[in-house]
C-alpha cells in the first residue's frame, strides 16, 4: 500500500522471517487460504518479479512500458490492467526499485 507508506522491497525480508515459524495454514488478507509452501512460491515469484524489473529498469525501459515487457506468466500471475497489483501497485514498485538502484 504505497498511498499509506507501504513498500514492497520489504515484503521479501519479511516473508523470509515468516517462513521460519512452524505453520500449515496461511489466512492472508487477499486471495485463497493457502499453505507454507505456498507462500514460500509466493516470495519466490516476488523475488523473481523484483529481479526482472530491475533488469528492465536496467535497460532503460520506462515506467509507461514496463509492465507490457515484465514476463509473469510462468509464475502464474497475471499482469492485465484489471489485476491488483497493476491497479494499485505496478506504478510504486518500479519507482521503488528504480530508487534503490
């Protein structure tokens, strides 16, 4: 939530601190009741969607265009202009990792 001071280079130092505990279940705030190994897939594809960004960033490509080159497709998620993180947040994560360059 970048409106109210939220970042997402955090979500990943977080995740990995979460999957430390000991659980089965996890109840998030969006989307199904999913398992450990679930969100394990989850900070992975974060990960893999924050290095690809980067790279694109990289390459000079810029904010207006990133998300129709960014592949997400393998990690099963979609980037169309209906989905979440297009609406709310695809803007705030390039200009954060642009940022943290």
């Amino acid at each position: 939530d970048y409106a109210n001071g939220g970042t997402t280079l955090g979500w990943v130092p977080t995740l990995e601190k979460v999957l430390k505990f000991d659980f089965d279940t996890v109840i998030p705030g969006h989307g199904p009741v999913s398992t450990k190994a679930d969100l394990q897939r989850f900070k992975d594809g974060m990960v893999t969607l924050q290095t690809r960004t980067r790279e694109l960033i990289r390459q000079g490509v810029p904010k207006d265009q990133y998300i129709a080159k960014l592949k997400a497709d393998d990690l099963g998620w979609g980037l169309g202009a209906d989905t979440l993180f297009v609406r709310n947040a695809a803007g705030g994560f390039y200009d954060e990792l642009a940022k943290a360059r």
